[in-house]
C-alpha cells in the first residue's frame, strides 16, 4: 500500500510540475504577444492614422519606457495581491490595452493605448521569477529557460502570422490587435483555471516591495542585464537604417528575423545544458565576445556577414537574459524575489532606453552611420568587466538557497 501511495505522490508530482511549466511558457508567450503587434501592420497604422515617422519611433519607445518605470509598482502590486495574482491582473491589463489600441481613432489615443498595453507587461515581468521560485524551486533555471522559450516564441508569433494567417481572417489592423489581446486574456484564463493548487491564487503575499538600491550586487547584475537589453534594442532599431544608408536595404527583412530567431535556439540550448551556467563567468564574457564580433560582422561584412551576425547578437542576448532571469528566484527569499526582480528590470529597462538615443546621437554627431554601432561595442565590453567582478561573487551569494534544495537543476 505505501508503495502504491508513493507512486501516486510521484504521478501527482510530476503532473503539476508538467502544468506549471506549460503554464509559465503561456505566461512567458503573454509578455509578448501584444508587444511585437504593432511591426507588422504599422504600415498600415502609418497610412490610417496619418503618423510621421517621428512618431512610429515615439510609438515603438513606449513600451521599453513603461517597463522600466512600472517594475517598482509591479513589486508594489506583488507585496500586496501575491504574485499570481499580479500576474492575471498584468495579462488582463494588457489584453484591455491591445484591444483599446485596436479603436485608437488618434495617435494619442494609440499612445496611451500602448502605455496601457506595456503597463501590464512591466507588472507581469517581476512576477514571473516568483512563480518560478514557487512553482519549480529545483528547476529554476529550466523553468526560467521555458518562460523565457515562451517570451521569444511570443516575439515570433505575431510576426510571423499577422499578415500570413490573421490579417487576412480578420481584414483590418484593428481587429489584428483584438486577436492578440484576446490571446492575452485566454492565458489568464488558463492560468486561472489550472494553476497548481498549492500555490494559487498567489505562493505567497510578501509584505516588502521598494528594492533595496543600496545592494550593489542588484547593481551589478542589472547593469549587465541593461548591458545585454540596450545591445539586442539598439541593434534592433539600427540595422534597417543602418542597412538603407550603405546602400544594402535589400537584406534588411532576413537580418531583422535571423536577429529575432536567432533567439529560439539559445532558449533551447539552455534547457537541455543549461545546469548552474548562471553563475559562472564564462557564458557571459563568451557572449560578450560574441556580439562585439557579431557587430563588427554587421558594420564591416558583406550581406550573409550581417544576417550571421544580427543572428548572433539575438542568441547572445537570449543566453545572457536567460541567465540573468534565472538568478533572483536563487538569490533572494521566496518574499523578496520581486524586489531584486524589479530592481535588475527597471536597471536594465532603462538602459534598453537611454543606449538608443546615445546610438542615434553618435550617428548624428559624426555623420556616419556606423558610429551607431559604437555604444553597442560598449555595452559589449562592459558586460564582460562587469561579469569578470561580479560572478565570482554569486557562488557564495546562491549558496544558502542552492544548499536548501532551491536549484538550477533540469
């Protein structure tokens, strides 16, 4: 009988950990799926609301903006509700949003519609190493890896299917950006309905929730994920004016997807050999060293030079992000993972905005384009000093948790 019984504690076991990570993979694609919308039909928008393009680049900034100055108040809103719950209450705020975006009659309304949509994805994000933490806490790292494979497949899929599949189901950019919040709020339902029993609605309800600024290790490790976020945006924005001032506008659509599917089989990668790599130095000086090959390859190569490398700036980023997500659920108790959460994302997020302006500012200052590319070389090299000093540090750091059962393990 007793060995009946544990065969069903196993079968059970191993049943909710199956749902919980299918969970955080639907929850990871919900990061993502209103935010990468807008690229494929903004022609569309451009044409129907009458935008310049100063203002297609205003529009594309607010999302990065909001997730950098709304991981604080997602803290906030986990102190108070759980992290669960903050996590519904993102995917029905970005739901709302998208399909708010959808009826935008003005460039304003389409504007606050945006920040609405990015506002519900800045409370998800600190939520998500949370329920990692409560949901796998001997497989942080490749349930970290599986959210992460949902957020870059929540980056491809509307890319890929808006104007093959749903434009022509739908027949307007309107009812495009309903279908994705419609998406949004079909995963909170899912996660309403299914989420593990012992954790819901929320693993736990911390009391703190302002980061501690004064630990210079959050410092560190945000300033590496600001290092890794500015290169993968900044390369993002710049290529295709970068490609159309040499003359080679031609490659511009193959570059910008090798940069974006360049990302998937990093996320795989680390779910299969991803064990304890996020706090060695090694992966992240190798990725370091990767992207500054990588953007000499884009500013000097020929065409298949600069589709490798937009490739391999996108599976480096992937690598470094993964890892850097992984870390908080390991460094901090299960009540203050959303403050060092926050923290790195509200570090990292404004480095993701302030690096492109420098970029823009670099190119106009010395007319030439690939001057663009000069603060992205920096980020580069300073992933790999700021690696070099602070990853020794997170053995010692990790080691209580990783001693109490709280692992990286697959």
């Amino acid at each position: 009988m007793s060995n009946s019984g544990s065969a069903v504690q196993q079968t059970g076991a191993a049943s909710n950990i199956f749902v919980a990570l299918a969970l955080l993979w639907l929850a990871g694609a919900g990061l993502r799926l209103t935010i990468l919308a807008p690229p494929p039909v903004i022609s569309f928008i451009h044409d129907d609301l009458g935008l310049s393009e100063t203002q297609i680049g205003l529009l594309s900034g607010i999302p990065a903006a909001l997730f950098a100055c709304a991981a604080v108040p997602g803290s906030l809103l986990i102190a108070r509700f759980g992290a669960f719950s903050t996590l519904i209450i993102g995917l029905l705020v970005t739901a709302a949003g998208s399909i708010l975006r959808g009826a935008a009659p003005t460039a304003s309304w389409l504007y606050a519609a945006t920040a609405v949509t990015g506002l519900g994805v800045a409370f998800m994000q600190p939520a998500m190493p949370s329920l990692v933490r409560a949901w796998a806490p001997k497989r942080i790292a490749f349930a970290t890896a599986v959210y992460i494979n949902g957020l870059l497949m929540g980056e491809v899929l509307p890319v890929a299917l808006t104007l093959s599949v749903v434009l022509p189901l739908v027949g307007s950019w309107r009812l495009d950006f309903a279908v994705w919040g419609a998406a949004c709020a079909i995963i909170a339902a899912l996660m309403f309905v299914f989420a593990p029993s012992s954790d819901a609605p929320a693993p736990s309800t911390p009391r703190k929730w302002w980061p501690d600024w004064r630990n210079t290790l959050v410092w560190r490790l945000g300033l590496m994920m600001g290092c890794i976020n500015a290169t993968y945006f900044s390369t993002n924005f710049f290529i295709p004016r970068f490609l159309h001032a040499i003359g080679h506008e031609s490659v511009t659509g193959l570059a910008l997807t090798a940069l974006n599917l360049g990302q998937i089989p990093a996320s795989i990668l680390l779910l299969m050999f991803g064990r304890g790599l996020e706090r060695r130095t090694w992966p992240y000086v190798g990725c370091g060293l990767l992207c500054l090959l990588a953007v000499f390859s884009i500013v000097l190569g020929n065409d298949l030079m600069v589709v490798s490398g937009a490739a391999a700036v996108g599976f480096a980023s992937a690598i470094v992000l993964i890892m850097m997500l992984a870390l908080p659920p390991q460094l901090a108790a299960s009540d203050d993972v959303h403050r060092t959460t926050s923290a790195m994302l509200t570090i990292g997020y404004s480095c993701a905005v302030i690096i492109p302006v420098v970029s823009g500012l670099a190119w106009d200052i010395a007319g030439r384009p690939a001057m663009a590319f000069a603060p992205i070389i920096l980020c580069a090299l300073s992933l790999i000093v700021i690696a070099a000093t602070t990853c020794p540090r997170l053995a010692a750091a990790t080691a209580p948790l990783v001693g109490a059962g709280l692992s990286s393990h697959p």
